[in-house]
C-alpha cells in the first residue's frame, strides 16, 4: 500500500508501507493493504506507520482527513512531528 502524509508546508511522508494507524474523530482505526475506499476526519494524536510487521514509526498529528482509495492512503494533516 502507497501512503502519504502531507501538511500545508511540506510532505511529511511517502512510499510504500504495510499499514498505518490513524486517530479518528470516534476512535483509533488501522488501515492496511488493499482497503476498502474510505474518506474520514481526524483529529489530534498519535499516528503510526507500520513499515512492516515488526517495524513502525510514529508522528504526532494535528487534526486533518484520510482518504483510502485504489491501495493509496493520502493523509491530510493540518500539522505533524516525528515523535
């Protein structure tokens, strides 16, 4: 699965990854290989990147959007650090 993290400033992240988890407006949500198309907003917190299944790396997010479409994960964010 392709992700991307984008802020207003800059690009955060790009390539390929097995999965990532999102802080949701309802709650905390992982999306991995070949998900369903889902848009949803997010909001201030964790995010994690699982490069594979042993391997991960996390940025604190500020409140922004995911789109999940054709196994490409476009994040949003209005702000992010690598915690």
């Amino acid at each position: 699965m392709t992700l991307e993290i984008l802020t207003p400033e800059k690009k955060i992240f790009s390539g390929e990854v097995f999965g990532v988890q999102l802080p949701g407006i309802t709650g905390l949500f992982e999306v991995l290989d070949k998900h369903a198309p889902i848009v949803s907003a997010l909001k201030e917190g964790k995010l994690k990147i699982l490069k594979d299944k042993n391997n991960a790396t996390s940025y604190s997010i500020q409140s922004g959007f995911v789109e999940v479409l054709n196994n490409k994960t476009t994040v949003l964010v209005e702000g992010a650090e690598e915690a």
